[in-house]
C-alpha cells in the first residue's frame, strides 16, 4: 500500500512556482487582497467559476483584469444593467443578405476569462442565459451548439444585496459558482500603501504593469496535476458531513446540494497542491468550505432578521464536526 502511494506522489513544484508568478504579477498593482488572489487562483485550478462580493471600490473588477492579463489567454467584460438582453450575452443570428441565411454573432461571453461586472443588477431573464455556458460549458442557439474554447472561467462581481436597484441571483445560477468570495475594505496601513502607490504612479495605466506569465495550455497541464491529488476517504467523508449537516440544520431554509460537496472536493485539492501537497488534510477542507458553501445556503427568515451570516452557521457547523486524524 506505501509503495502505491509512493507512486502516486506527483511533483508540484512548477504548479507552485507559476502560482507565485501569478501572484507576483496581480501584487505589482493589489495591495493586500491575499485572501481574494489566492482563492481566485484555486478557482482556476480547480475549473470552477468564481463569485466577488463587496462594496464599489476594493478592487473586484480590477482583479480579475490583472489575472486575465497574467494568464495569456482571452479577456471579455460584461457590465450588467437592468436593460441588458440575453442575447446580448450569448450572441444573436443575423440575417446575411448576400447568402440569404442567418449567420451567429457569437456575444462577449465567447472567450477564456469573463468578467461579469455587476451581474446582480440584471433581471432573471437575462441570468439565465448563464446557466447553460457555465454548467457545460457550452451554448445552444436556434438548436446548433457551439463549444467554448478551454480554459473557460466566468469571474462575476456583485455589490451587496442591500443596495438600491439589484436583483436577487437565482439559487439554480448561485449553486454554478464554486466560490463566492466576500471581499472587504483594506486596513489603514493597506488603504496607505495604495494612496501612496497612486500618487507616485502620477496617473499612469498600473494594468500595463503586469505581464503574461501563463498560456492556455500550461492551466491545462497544471489542472490535470490537480485533479490527480490524493484524498483519503475519511477525507471526503468529512466534506459530505459538513455538507450534509447543512441540510437539517436549524438556522438554514436551504442546505446545499452534493455540487457543493464536489465544490468542496475540487477547491481543497487546488489549495493543497497551490501549498505544495499532493495529498488534501483538514485545513484544507476548512478553509475552502466556507467560499464554497457561503452563498448557496439560504437561512430563516428569523436569522436573517437576528442579523446572523451564512459564515457564522458555517463556523458552527464545521466546529460540531470531528476533524479526522
């Protein structure tokens, strides 16, 4: 049994060293914001969508367009309005004169890295045209399917709910994002630094700072190492009790599906090998839990009104959970 797992060992030290490239590349322009970068990397690596929640102003959008940048691959943004079509998203066919057929226009959703700014200030109609190119990556129109080019990652920013002219996202479109991260202001000595940083930049483009480290076919490869990670069963064993405990618990409305045991799997695995592991240990589960699972738990209405999170039921919940050892 030792020598099989011997065998199994897989050497992560390119995995690691084109991460702290990335890092390297966004920290030339993000002061702070390690939280957000490296779950936005495992993201990556774990070929999962990611949700930014947080107030105008932290850096959500100028983020993912630093990644976008480090990674050479294709950019698009979408800035959501409550008028935008889903067409507008997917594309639309279009009536070609000369050859008297409809021809697709394919929308800015074909491409690797989509930034989706704002995508709670659209209504439902135009949400849903998300779900099909988000589960499979994939996208029907007047039934011919057209095929996304890997890799392909959806990166959506959100104000927080509470504001002035947002919609709800549907629970179907939430349980699409791997994780939701939710971001917050800097620390004085942080909101300093960037404040510094942009009075001696006097005005100049800080994205022209950062240069591509990374190709389409090197995230491939570095996934494929991922995928490839060891998980004992008492390992997954201990994911499937945390999500599970989410389903009869008294503080939640609504648990979370076995997509979000597999979010849990897949997001545990790409910290693991980002922190130079080839195996997944308990850390790793509690740290990726709560992203995972923070927006697609709903609580009762009487919790809402007490004030209480969804980070405070997680909390609890993986607290009440024996760690295996």
């Amino acid at each position: 049994m030792e020598e099989n797992l011997f065998e199994q060992r897989t050497d992560l030290g390119d995995l690691q060293e084109s991460v702290e490239q990335l890092t390297t590349e966004i920290g030339k322009v993000i002061v702070g914001q390690e939280n957000m970068i490296e779950l936005l990397l495992a993201g990556i690596l774990a070929d999962g969508h990611i949700l930014i929640e947080g107030v105008p102003g932290v850096a959500k959008t100028l983020t993912a367009k630093l990644l976008s940048r480090a990674i050479s691959i294709g950019f698009s943004r979408i800035q959501f309005t409550p008028d935008l079509m889903p067409s507008d998203v997917i594309g639309t066919s279009v009536f070609n004169p000369r050859e008297s057929n409809f021809q697709f226009k394919p929308g800015p959703i074909f491409s690797n890295i989509v930034l989706i700014d704002e995508i709670n200030r659209a209504p439902a109609k135009t949400q849903s045209a998300l779900f099909e190119v988000m589960e499979e990556r994939q996208i029907t129109v007047d039934g011919q399917t057209w095929h996304l080019q890997p890799p392909f990652m959806v990166v959506a920013t959100q104000n927080p709910i509470e504001q002035e002219g947002t919609y709800h996202l549907p629970e179907a479109q939430l349980d699409r994002f791997l994780f939701k991260i939710s971001v917050h202001y800097p620390t004085p000595e942080q909101e300093f630094h960037i404040v510094t940083n942009h009075h001696q930049m006097k005005g100049e483009q800080r994205i022209e700072m950062v240069q591509p480290v990374l190709t389409a076919e090197r995230i491939e490869s570095l996934r494929n190492k991922v995928r490839g990670l060891h998980v004992e069963d008492k390992l997954i064993q201990y994911i499937t009790a945390i999500v599970g405990a989410t389903r009869n618990h008294k503080a939640i409305y609504l648990g979370a599906s076995p997509r979000a045991s597999i979010g849990v799997l897949n997001g545990s695995k790409a910290l693991a090998a980002m922190r130079g592991r080839d195996f997944v240990t308990p850390e790793d589960i509690v740290y990726a839990a709560p992203a995972v699972l923070r927006h697609r738990l709903v609580l009762t209405p009487e919790k809402e009104m007490e004030g209480t999170s969804t980070d405070d039921v997680i909390s609890e919940i993986i607290k009440g959970i024996e760690v295996p050892r």
